[in-house]
C-alpha cells in the first residue's frame, strides 16, 4: 500500500505534460472544428437570409457592412445553409477573448446590393 501511494504521486511528476505552451505554439484544430462564421463580401448579395436565420440575432446587415457579434454566435451554421449564394462559411477562428464588448463585433465591408 506505501509504494502504492508513492507511485500515485511520482507519476504525474515523469509524465510529459499534456497541455501546449499556448499561445507560444499554435492550438490543434480538428479538421471538423466550427468556428465564427466568415463572409466572402465578393459573393454576398445583401438578401439578408443569413440574418433572418440566425437563432441569436448575431448578425446584421446594412448597406456598407456585414457584422457577427461573436458574444452572441453559438457557431451553429444556420447562416451558411440559409446563405443563397454560399457567401458564409464556418472558419477556424475560436480565440475570442477581448477586454471590450465591442472587440467581438467582427466587421466586414460589403460592396451595395448587385
């Protein structure tokens, strides 16, 4: 039982550690991950069918900006497959952490409605 109790403790103390020196080195990201939606501008028609679909109210439109507010994205695609013109895609983007509620609003500029 002492010896037991002796290995229960130097174990964790020769084992490799399994976190990553994040931000140092770059997370691994499945290939099937979900991240914030990302807009291609060039292939965006301004129907806005991407805003009526989000659950959250995460997105709005307006004629210069399209705009994800990633406080409110539960990252559930419903944009993508309401999207006519498949404009949206899911990225890779997950570091969300900011100081302001403003630095989660992601801004991309549109051209006006084609």
């Amino acid at each position: 039982m002492p010896m037991d109790i002796l290995e229960r403790f130097l174990r964790p103390l020769r084992a490799r550690p399994l976190t990553r020196r994040y931000p140092d080195e770059p997370a691994i990201l499945a290939p099937a991950m979900r991240g914030l939606p990302v807009l291609d501008a060039s292939r965006c028609d301004s129907s806005a069918a991407c805003v009526a679909a989000c659950p959250t109210g995460a997105i709005t439109l307006d004629t210069t900006s399209w705009t994800v507010d990633a406080g409110r994205c539960v990252l559930c695609a419903a944009c993508e497959a309401a999207c006519p013109r498949d404009a949206i895609r899911l990225g890779q983007r997950f570091e969300l952490a900011t100081r302001t509620r403003e630095g989660l609003r992601i801004v991309t500029p549109i051209g006006p409605a084609r």
